[in-house]
C-alpha cells in the first residue's frame, strides 16, 4: 500500500482515538475508542510493527468486552419525588449548573405550588432529575429533563417517562410539553417520543407509550 496512504490512516487512528478521549459518555468513549484502536492495529500491521498491531489489538478486545457488559448487565432504575426545599436536590443542580445551561440556556430553578421533581435513579444512583410545573388541568410542562454526561444513553429517559407515566395519568394530566432549547436536546426529546406541536414546540402524550 502506498506509503502517504498508510501515513494518513495513521494520522485518521490517532484523531480517533484522541476524540474518544474527549468525550463524557462512558459508552460512547468506549465505540469511539474501539474504532480507533482497531483502525491503528490494522495500521501497525501493515506498516510492520507488531507491537504497535497487537497492542491496539489488546485494547480493541477491551472495549468489547466492556461493551459486551454494558449492554448485557440489567439497570435496577426508580424515580424518587422531592420537595422543591430538597437540599441534595439543590446541591445537585448547583453542581451541574454549566452543564444545563448548555441545554437549557434560560433554567433558572423557581419552583412554586404547581411545580414537581423527580429524581431518576440508576442503580441507586442518581443519574438525573426531571422537572415538570402545572400548566392547566391535563398538561405538565417540562422545566427540565437533565441526564449527568457519563449516564446518556437513553435509558434514563425512556425509564422516566415510562415510569411517570401512570403517576401523571393518575394525577389527571394528558399530555406533556416542552420548549425547543439545544438541538442536541431535541433529537433527545422526539426519541422519547415527543412530536412537534402546533406552536412549534414539543408535545407527548401520556397515553401513548414511547
């Protein structure tokens, strides 16, 4: 194979596997990793270092059987109500403040009568919050559906909603709504199965399941 050929799957190895470096999710670290690490075993051995093949091998064996593990084991999930007063709960959104804000550019917690709060536990963990205030007799809308990074792979939030579902039946509401925010967060939200509403933002009925 040609030489600058070569060269450049080198260099495109190296770029991946420093961009899984970057990255929060712990799932996601381990796929991109793997591409790159399998990309620069196939890159060793083709320019003849073995070390270098096998080495990158070795790690590709890792992430798959992390990846194998993950997807494998079962997430014991509940959600758990608070008070608007909770201390750990306003420690936590302290905490993760700069991160919502990249979701949520205008959140700013002021809860009031109508307002409920739902921690979403994973392993009893806790792995995000969700936020919900009153907006008339059948519809709750979402303040706030935050996951911390290392726990975004969707689980989370099909659990939640899932979970919440009857709770919120039982309670008289129809359906959910939501503002558009980060688009990232959007694509998040119609996977878990909101659609676009008439005034353009998001909407999910509660009784249709994701």
């Amino acid at each position: 194979m040609d030489s600058v050929v070569l060269e450049w799957i080198g260099y495109g190895a190296s770029l991946i596997i420093a961009l899984s470096m970057t990255l929060n999710s712990i799932v996601k670290f381990r796929i991109i990793n793997l591409i790159g690490a399998a990309l620069f075993s196939a890159y060793g051995f083709m320019i003849g270092s073995i070390p270098v093949g096998v080495m990158n091998g070795f790690i590709v064996a890792v992430d798959v059987y992390f990846l194998i593990q993950f997807f494998s084991k079962k997430d014991y999930f509940e959600t758990l109500e608070v008070s608007s007063l909770n201390k750990y709960m306003l420690k936590f959104l302290d905490f993760h403040s700069h991160d919502i804000l990249k979701f949520y550019p205008d959140f700013s917690y002021m809860p009031n009568d109508n307002t409920v709060q739902y921690f979403v536990l994973r392993n009893m963990a806790v792995a995000g919050i969700l936020i919900a205030e009153k907006q008339d007799s059948n519809t709750l809308k979402v303040i706030l559906d935050y996951v911390i990074p290392e726990m975004r792979d969707f689980k989370n939030g099909r659990f939640a909603y899932l979970n919440l579902r009857k709770k919120f039946l039982d309670c008289g509401y129809q359906r959910l709504i939501a503002d558009k925010t980060d688009p990232i967060h959007v694509k998040y939200l119609l996977k878990m199965g909101f659609v676009e509403s008439a005034d353009g933002n998001l909407e999910k009925g509660l009784t249709t399941k994701i």
